[in-house]
C-alpha cells in the first residue's frame, strides 16, 4: 500500500526522498509491480554473472550472495542513485527541485511537472499511476530500459 494518498503527496514524497538521496525510501512510492519487473529483471543480469555487465551498473566486486541479497527496495535504490547521480551532473542537482503542477491523462494516470527552483527554469516529470485508491511512482522509462539493455547483454 502506498504511504501517501494524494497524486501531489505521492510525488513531493518522492521528490523529497530524492532530493536527500534517500533512495530506498523513495522506492516505496514506487509501483510494486514495476519494482517486482525491476527487481525480476535484476535477478537476470546477476545469474549470468558477467563482470563486464557488474561492472558497468556499479556491482562489480560484489559476490553473488551479496548480489542475491538485494530485494527489490534495494535494487531500485541503486539504480535511481546511479541514474541520478548522472542526472545531477548534466543538469544541476535533484535538491533543487521543486512540484509545480500534476497533469492528470486519466482517472489513474498522471504526471507530476517538476522545476529547478534554482533559477535556470529546466523542468522534468515524474509519472504516476493508480492502483485502487493508491498513487505511485513508475519506474522511470529510461531505467527500465537499461536495466533491459543490461539484462539482454549479460545473457548474449
């Protein structure tokens, strides 16, 4: 169950875990179906244990018992950090950020508009989807895509 009941607290949550780098408590405003998808596609890209593959997201050194201790607040966590981090250093630092406006699509999809209060006006989105009466976060398209990436690579 979500921690938050509103689109708008769902997102300034998250944003505000974000912006304090606190990644695992962001991911608890995550979708848990997504974070399962992720946490699955995760679970791949270990058991083919290709230190090329380790290495490029951050992991390498670590034994396959550590690796397999992740659960899935962990394993997001760790790519919303790395992806972030990146983020940060090609468009100014996430704690900066503030909620100006939800753009509702439908009854259970919405994106959250986001905009660096630190005066350089560049804006961003974060999506959020409704399961019953609770809003989340979606995983972000572009980590899902390189964990899909990763996981197609590590099994080639």
């Amino acid at each position: 169950m979500s921690i938050a009941n509103t689109k708008s607290e769902v997102a300034e949550n998250y944003i505000a875990a974000i912006s304090k780098s606190n990644f695992k408590k962001a991911a608890e405003y995550v979708n848990p179906k997504e974070l399962s998808e992720v946490h699955t596609m995760f679970k791949g890209i270990v058991s083919a244990n290709d230190e090329v593959v380790l290495s490029v997201i951050g992991l390498e050194g670590l034994s396959q018992k550590e690796l397999n201790s992740f659960s899935k607040i962990d394993v997001y966590a760790h790519f919303a950090e790395d992806m972030l981090s990146k983020q940060d250093k090609a468009n100014g630092h996430y704690e900066n950020r503030q909620l100006i406006g939800i753009i509702e699509e439908s009854e259970s999809f919405a994106h959250a508009v986001i905009r660096d209060k630190s005066g350089d006006f560049n804006s961003m989105s974060i999506t959020l989807i409704r399961k019953d009466k609770d809003w989340y976060v979606k995983v972000p398209t572009a980590m899902m895509g390189l964990l899909k990436l990763h996981l197609m690579y590590s099994q080639s």
